[in-house]
C-alpha cells in the first residue's frame, strides 16, 4: 500500500479539474462517446500514476489521497472513476505480485498513462476464483488462454487486459495485449449508466502468451488471496462524492425557488432537504472514519470499538444511501428532477445503480459481515476489519 501523504496542489488539481471540466465536457459531447481528452488530462494531472512508487514514475499517494482521487471523480463522473479506480487497482497488483522485470517493463508507462489497464476477472455467477472457467494452459514452451469474461471496464480503449484465469494448481494473472490474435472484445453492453467507458464481454480463443513474461509473477504464481480481499474503499469514496454532487444540486435547485412559495411549503421544503443534508453527513462520517481511524483503544475506557468502521461496512451503507439520497433529491426538484435540460441528477441516479452491485456485490459482504458477528467472541475486544484493502 502507499504510503506517502500526496502534496495539496495535486490534488487540488484533480479536484479543480473533476469540478470545473466534466460538467462543460459532458455538456458538450454525448454521453456514451470515450472521454479521451478528459483521460489525457487525468494523466497529465498524474492521476494514473497515483498508486506508483516513486522509483517507478508515479506519485505512491497515500490510501487517503488514493480515495480522494475516487471522491472527486465520483463526483463528477462515475465512469471517469470508473476507469481510473481499476487502473490505481492494478498497478498496486502490478506493484506487490510483479516480478522485477514486469514491474521495470509496465509500471512506468502506467504511471504516465501511456499504458491504462484493465481486468477481466468476473464471470456471471461465479464467486470464487478457484470455479473460474477461464484456463491458462501450457503447451510448449508457449501458453494459452481459453475463456469468456462477462463485463470489463473500458475493454475496448484499454492497452493491456489483466485476465484471472485457472492454472491447475494456481489462479494467475495474464497480462494480455488486446490488439493480437484470440481476443474478441463483444458489442457495448446495454445498461442503464456508466457510459463513456465502455463495458463488454471478453473472449480468449487460444490467446498464446509468454508463460514467463506474460503472467504476473511468473507461471504459477497465485493471485487467490488478493482476489479474495475484496477492495471495496473506492466504492465509498465515489459513493460520497457523488452524494456530495447531488446535495449540491439540490440545495441550488431549491433555493433559487424557495422565497416564492408560501410559508408553510417553505417549512416543509427545509425540512426534506435537513434529511438530505443529515444523511450525506452521516455518509462523509462513515468515509471518514473509514479513511483516517482512530488509533487503538488502551483497552482502560470503554470508548466506541476500534476499528470504528471496515471497508465492507462502509460500502454497503454509503453505495445504498447514496440512492435515498438520489431518490429524496429528485423528490425536491419535482419535475426538473426527473427531467430538465440539465440532466446531472439523472446520470447520478443512473451512475449510482451499479455501485452495489459492482467490486463486490453489498449482499456478499453483508453476508460476511453477518458471518463475522455470528462467529466472533466481541468480548475480547476490537473486531479486527475482515476485509482489509490489499
Ligand atoms: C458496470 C459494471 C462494471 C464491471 N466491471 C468489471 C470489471 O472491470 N472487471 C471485472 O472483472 N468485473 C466487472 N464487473 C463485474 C462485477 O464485479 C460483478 O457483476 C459483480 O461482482 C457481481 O457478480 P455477478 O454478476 O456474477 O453476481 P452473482 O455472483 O451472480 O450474484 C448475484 C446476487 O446473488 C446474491 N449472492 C451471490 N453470492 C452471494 C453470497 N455469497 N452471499 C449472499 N448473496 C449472494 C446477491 O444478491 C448478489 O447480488 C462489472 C459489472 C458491472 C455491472
């Protein structure tokens, strides 16, 4: 994990950008048409190189700017943190499991952004990765890749794919360049959001690669307890800032409105958007708890149990409130929240659909977190995060 506490002024790019470039862009360009110049400018802001060592080119920014970085792309656009979430993702699995040779050859041009990556792991219904269909197999002195992956992330604009597949005795990490022979990326899923970046299904049809080269930490190295430890802290973090987006909105909305109503619709008015502005609050709260916790406690006061909050927890609450929080806001904006010339509310509300769904779906981490409590003995002190971000 990163360690280094990013300068304000990167950030405060990232932040300028995501808040005074999308809206103009998105204003500008259809929805559903690949961002490029906003990913040019991400990775001249060296967003792309966030989650890099410094040895490498990149920025090695904290866990804490790493979020941010989801926070303010969340904010503006999903797709955009999307894209960029999977990419930081990758160059950490690019970071830790790589071999020398593999980190020399990709992390420098990842941190550029010359090289965005992408990751086909799921496949529809299946929840473990030793159930994969996926297989990596030997033949020679050469290897090959036969499978279908169900939805990847910018499949089609991606310079390399990182593909999960099963070896028989480990489930590796195939560093595939999509450009040659035996992948087929499939048309554009049709989905309610997250366009821009494009979602498809990949297949490999005796995709042949490097079994040395090629394979993350080598033929044989095994990612399953990476892939198990769900990373779920972007989730909440584009979560929050798409809330903070929507509480914005709204407030605009109905303040430019609210003297020309009649006393008690003004009382009734303050009151919905208190609610709106509670639960956005109660969503910044849990993110931060999540991102700066509190050091452990002497075990002399009682206090609140340490860690106060763990990343499953916090996706699961922020990813469903977020649509409460779409759905009451919309509800204030009456008819321009359904429908008006600028539709920012309706891309969040469409955005938001996917988040508890995606990374790992809210109802396989609730049932984890269930799992946890039922087995746990709570009176020897703090429940340790079962779901630590690798
Ligand atoms: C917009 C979008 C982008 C995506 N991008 C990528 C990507 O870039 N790369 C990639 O590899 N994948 C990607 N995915 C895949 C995504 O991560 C999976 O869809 C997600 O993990 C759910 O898997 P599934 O659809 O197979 O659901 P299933 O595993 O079939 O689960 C469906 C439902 O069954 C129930 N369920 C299943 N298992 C359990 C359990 N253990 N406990 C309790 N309930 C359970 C839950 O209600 C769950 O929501 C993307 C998906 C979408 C929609």
């Amino acid at each position: 994990m990163s360690t280094r506490r990013m300068d304000d002024t990167g950030l405060d790019r990232i932040a300028q950008f995501a808040r005074q470039e999308i809206g103009p862009y998105l204003a500008a360009h259809p929805e559903d048409r690949y961002p490029l110049p906003l990913v040019r400018q991400l990775a001249q802001l060296g967003a792309f190189g966030a989650a890099v060592p410094t040895q490498y080119g990149g920025g090695d920014w904290s866990r804490r700017d790493l979020a941010l970085i989801g926070y303010e792309l969340g904010r503006g656009w999903q797709p955009l943190a999307a894209l960029v979430g999977t990419h930081l993702k990758l160059c950490r699995q690019v970071t830790q499991h790589g071999t020398p040779r593999q980190r020399e050859r990709w992390l420098d041009a990842m941190a550029r952004g010359e090289s965005v990556f992408a990751r086909a792991y799921h496949e529809q219904g299946i929840g473990h990765p030793s159930q994969l269909g996926t297989r990596a197999t030997r033949r020679g002195r050469a290897a090959v890749l036969n499978g279908r992956k169900s939805w990847v992330t910018n499949a089609r604009n991606a310079d390399r794919v990182l593909a999960i597949a099963r070896g028989d005795n480990a489930t590796m990490g195939v560093l595939v360049d999509p450009a040659r022979p035996g992948v087929t990326v499939g048309p554009e899923l049709p989905r309610p959001g997250l366009l821009g970046v494009s979602l498809a299904e990949i297949t490999f049809d005796d995709y042949e690669f490097d079994p040395e080269e090629d394979v993350l930490g080598g033929w044989g190295h095994d990612l399953t307890a990476s892939l198990l430890a769900h990373d779920v802290t972007s989730y909440t973090a584009r979560a929050v800032g798409s809330a903070d987006a929507v509480l914005e909105h709204a407030v605009r909305f109905v303040r430019d409105g609210l003297a020309h109503r009649p006393a008690d619709v003004q009382g009734a008015i303050r009151l919905r958007t208190g609610e709106l502005a509670a639960k956005v609050a109660v969503m910044r709260t849990v993110w931060r708890a999540l991102l700066d916790p509190r050091p452990p406690e002497d075990g002399t006061s009682p206090g609140a149990p340490n860690p106060p909050m763990t990343s499953a927890v916090a996706k699961v609450f922020c990813t469903t409130t977020l649509l409460d929080v779409l759905r009451e806001a919309a509800a204030l904006c009456g008819g321009a929240g359904y429908a008006a010339a600028d539709h920012a509310l309706g891309r969040h509300y469409r955005d938001a659909l996917a988040l508890p769904i995606i990374g790992a779906p809210n109802d396989v981490l609730l049932s984890r977190i269930g799992e946890h409590e039922l087995g746990a003995d709570r009176s020897s002190g703090p429940v340790p995060d079962p779901y630590p971000d690798r």
